[in-house]
C-alpha cells in the first residue's frame, strides 16, 4: 500500500485546465519532491491532496484511504503545512498547540507532554505563552510546523516549509522534516529550492502546465542530462549571441550580465569562447563550468513554451 496514491486526477477552472490526468505514488517513509515553475499547477495538486478541493475526475488515496468518499478519515492521516501558515495570530503558541491536539482528539496528558516537547524542540518554549501575532515569520512557521505534527501523523505535506525564513528557522524546519522521517512518516514537500530538494527527496516529481513531465530519483534525472555541460561567462562589454552560435554549442541564454551556454563538448565550446573574445577585443571577467544538475533538469524540463 502506498502512502499517497494519486490516479488520473483532473481539476479544471472554466476554462482553464489546472490538473490535467495526474498519476504519481507516494512510497511509504521517503521524502517525496513535487517541484514545478509558477502557475503549474502544484497549488491546486496541494489542495486537491489535502482534501480542500475535490478533483472533477480521478481518485486521491491516502494509505488506501479514498480522500473523496472518506475525508475525515484520510484527513486524520495527515498534517499540513500550507504555504502561509495555519496558525491563529490571537492566540499564544501554546494555545494554538493545544486547539490542533484537541481537533486531532488528543488525551489531555498526550496533548501536555506533547506540546512541552514540540515548543522546547522547536525553540519556542521561551514564548510559548505570548500571542503568535508578535511572532517572526520564522517563529510562525514553527508553531504552524508543531500544530501539523502534534499528533504524529502518518503523512506530512508541507508548501514551501521554509521560503522567506531565516538561517536559524530553515534549519530548524529541516532538522525537523528528517525527524519526522526518521521516525517513519512520509514527507511530501513542495519547494522553488532546487537545492533543498536534491539534498533532502528521495525522489522528486516535476508538474508542467498541469502535466508530470518527470518522475524519480534526483541522480536519475540527473544522468539523463548527463552529456550536456554548460560554460557561464561574462564579458567586460555587450555582444551579439550571435558570435557563439556553433554546432556543438546547443543553447544559448542571458541572465543578466552572463551568457550560459550548453555544450556536449565541453574543450571545443571553452576554445571557441576564447578565440571569440581574442577576435573581438573582449576582456573575459569570468567562466565557471558546470555539469548536470537537478536544477538543469527543472529548467530543461519545465521551459518549453512557459
């Protein structure tokens, strides 16, 4: 039985297809990656995981539990984490702790100990009493992340756990995640770090446009990029993209001030580039190399027609 099973599932608005005929499994215990560019759809695949919205079509079961015809139930399963937090600013951590213990029918002593030990862990036993409305983001987030796990759910799903946070907050929330793990929950983490999810996800699904244009582990996604290595490079003045087109040279983009150029033979495209600044007066301020990477594959993968 897989922890999250999703089949065919497709969510339009008018007439905007957000979802479109989705299928992907989430294995019980790994850190699962669901990455995609903005406007993807990974918001509305979210809402559509966590029961807020009901697919038009298809099926979303958690530990074989169907999500439409059993929500409570599945819920229960569940903590989440959504991208803006789910944490009432008028209360105090505590008492938010203690309203998410009860609505997961907690034992007064189990929802005591458990909160004690969350807000210690979590570095908020110092404020635990004071309202959530005089908290950082960061803070915030943490008594969010205390409230989804209070009740040791079986599956974790998290929107962007730590966009917009501090050092000492993102390091929190990641310790966090791989405790949650290492005690056998699944983790279903969305997130625009690209890194974050090569170092944390066992595996790591990329939506497109409503589509799932990959599936699987990040070296193996990785490998399939394998021959492409990329040349930056930055000149002490403007140029034509025309002066580096070659027929070992694949791709051309300009970020910023740096032109990015993707080869399969790596020595020819460095040769070329010099000659080309020698022929052309151009001072070379910097060339960094760079083979594949899973933020390569996102773009490569995600940038057709965006």
């Amino acid at each position: 039985m897989f922890a999250i099973q999703v089949k065919n599932i497709k969510k339009t608005f008018e007439n905007i297809i957000a979802v479109d005929n989705v299928n992907f499994n989430v294995e019980k215990g790994e850190i699962f990656g669901f990455l995609g560019p903005n406007g993807a759809g990974k918001t509305t695949a979210i809402r559509l995981l966590t029961g807020i919205l009901m697919p038009d079509f298809g099926n979303v079961f958690i530990e074989g539990i169907d999500l439409v015809k059993n929500p409570i139930k599945a819920k229960m399963m569940m903590g989440v984490i959504p991208e803006i937090g789910n944490v009432y600013a008028d209360l105090t951590a505590k008492q938010n702790l203690y309203l998410a213990g009860k609505y997961y029918g907690l034992s007064k002593n189990t929802l005591e100990k458990k909160s004690e030990e969350l807000l210690s862990t979590l570095g908020l036993y110092e404020r635990r009493n004071d309202p959530v409305r005089t908290f950082s983001k960061g803070m915030k987030q943490r008594v969010s992340i205390a409230c989804a796990i209070i009740h040791d759910p079986h599956i974790l799903i998290l929107d962007e756990p730590t966009e917009g946070l501090d050092v000492q907050s993102r390091r929190l929330v990641i310790e966090t995640i791989k405790h949650m793990n290492g005690k056998g929950s699944t983790i279903f983490l969305t997130t625009h770090n690209i890194e974050e999810a090569n170092k944390l996800c066992q595996r790591v699904c990329i939506i497109n446009k409503g589509k799932i244009v990959a599936i699987d582990k990040p070296e193996i996604l990785k490998s399939t990029f394998e021959k492409t290595q990329s040349i930056e490079i930055s000149f002490d003045q403007k140029i034509n993209r025309n002066l580096f087109v070659s027929d070992f040279i694949s791709k051309i983009d300009l970020y910023g001030d740096k032109w990015r150029l993707y080869t399969n033979d790596l020595d020819k495209t460095i040769k070329h580039v010099v000659t080309l600044a020698q022929k052309n007066d151009l001072k070379i301020i910097s060339m960094k190399t760079y083979g594949p990477s899973l933020e390569e594959v996102f773009v490569r993968l995600t940038e057709v027609d965006r």
